[in-house]
C-alpha cells in the first residue's frame, strides 16, 4: 500500500533571510535563517518583542517586502507581491473614510472589476458574517473601534483569500471588545476554514487564538521556539490547561532573556 500524501502548506518559508539598511546606511539583519510552515486551515500565531521581525515576516508573506535571501510560497507558488490569495489586516484600521462600511468592503472587488450587484451582494454577506448587517451604511467615523475593525476585517477577506495575514488586529481595542473580535474570529476562522498568521505582543490572545505558538528573538529576528496549543475550542482562560501552556510560553521568553543578556556579556 502506498503512504499517504501529505497535505502541501498553505505558506512555506524556507531559509529566509531580510537585510535592511539603516538611516545611518549600515546594514542589518531583519530576519535570519526562518522556517516555517503554515498548514490549510492552521491557526497561528507570532509573538516576541519588538524588532525581532514578525511585521517583516508578515509583509513577506503578504508580498509588500522580498526577502534577501530563501524562498516565500504560498499555496505551493512563489510570492512575487500581492494577490487575492492573502487578506491583510493591520492594527490601524485603514479605511478610506469617505465610504460607507459596505463600499470600504466592495473596494477590492470593484478593482477587479466585478459586477456592482455582485460586489453589493459579497459586501453584504461579509458584513452579515462580522455582525455589521446593520451598520452597512454608516462611513468609519460613525463607528466604534471594534466595528471598524471588524469592517477591516469584511474587507481583507471579499477577495476570498485561502490566507488571512494579521498585524495586532486587536491592540488599539479596548479589553472587552478585544475579547469579543476574538471570539468572532475564531468563528469565522472556523466557518471559511482559513489559514491565519497573526501576531500578537498579548501571550492570553495567542493561547486563546493559536493551535501553534511561534515565539521569535530579536537582533537579527529568528524563531526561537514553536509551542503546540493542544487545547479543545472555544477556550476558557481559566482552564487549568490554558494557564499551563501560558507558562510555558512565558518560560520560553525568560529563557530568551537570559540569552539576550548572556550575547551581550
């Protein structure tokens, strides 16, 4: 009997490597020596201190940045720039603040040219699935933080993307709403079947969101550790389980502080 044929990832890095330049023209590493992939259908997230690259990580994978050195595919094909294929969410909302909730949704689709009552019908059912049927047609300042995150949302994903990038979604947002986007995006995670990269400063938000946990070092960027979160969805904090795995990711970022401090003895 033959084996089994693994499923391909839904993003593969392979040996990347990013070089920036500074405002003072010296050249630093960014990134250094990633691997990483992200399964069909896998929730993960990143996490780490500043300038340890997971907003370069991300850009690449989005296709905004080429990395200097290895290898970034999505779906199987290399990433020469942006495509339909990834939904990218910053933590600034970025809507143009001139259109109602619905046309910031259609934006994309009208650039690929489709038809307005197909546009019209895509924004609808997407707003309907973050819960803004009502707010369809109210412009950005008419909205709180969480809807027009959640707009945000709608938008990046219309084009129907395999892929949902996301940079600190939720930061800005005050704690209870925080809360509740999540839960709303573990449903819609779990009803588009979506490959999720998101990063995160919050250790909570990763263990309440991720099924793996990838904790990166700075100066040059690396992953320093990959922690599975074996645990059942929806998640409760105050499962003993949950508190466990929470330790432990933070054991893995005092172990990393202890070598930040040992490279600069």
């Amino acid at each position: 009997m033959s084996a089994e044929l693994t499923p391909a990832p839904a993003v593969s890095l392979r040996e990347v490597s990013q070089l920036y330049a500074s405002a003072g023209g010296e050249l630093h590493w960014a990134l250094t020596d990633v691997d990483l992939d992200i399964g069909a259908g896998e929730f993960v997230c990143a996490i780490g201190p500043s300038g340890c690259g997971k907003t370069t990580l991300l850009n690449m994978i989005a296709g905004f940045l080429q990395p200097t050195l290895g290898r970034v595919t999505v779906q199987g094909q290399p990433v020469t720039g942006p495509g339909p294929d990834r939904g990218v969410v910053f933590q600034e909302y970025a809507l143009f603040p001139w259109l109602t909730a619905r046309r910031n949704v259609e934006f994309g689709l009208k650039q690929q040219g489709l038809a307005r009552p197909e546009r019209r019908a895509r924004a609808e059912e997407l707003l309907a699935l973050t819960g803004l049927a009502h707010a369809a047609d109210r412009y950005p300042f008419e909205l709180s933080g969480g809807m027009r995150q959640r707009v945000a949302v709608a938008r990046a994903l219309a084009t129907q993307p395999q892929v949902l990038l996301m940079d600190e979604p939720f930061a800005a947002i005050d704690a209870l709403t925080r809360a509740t986007l999540q839960r709303e995006l573990l449903r819609i995670w779990e009803a588009l079947q979506l490959s999720i990269f998101f990063i995160t400063h919050n250790i909570e938000e990763a263990v309440f969101l991720a099924q793996r946990v990838v904790v990166m070092s700075p100066h040059p960027g690396r992953i320093h550790e990959i922690i599975e979160v074996p645990l059942p969805y929806p998640r409760e904090r105050s499962d003993p389980a949950f508190g466990a795995i929470y330790a432990r990711i933070g054991q893995a970022f005092a172990q990393l502080h202890g070598t930040q401090e040992e490279a600069a003895a």
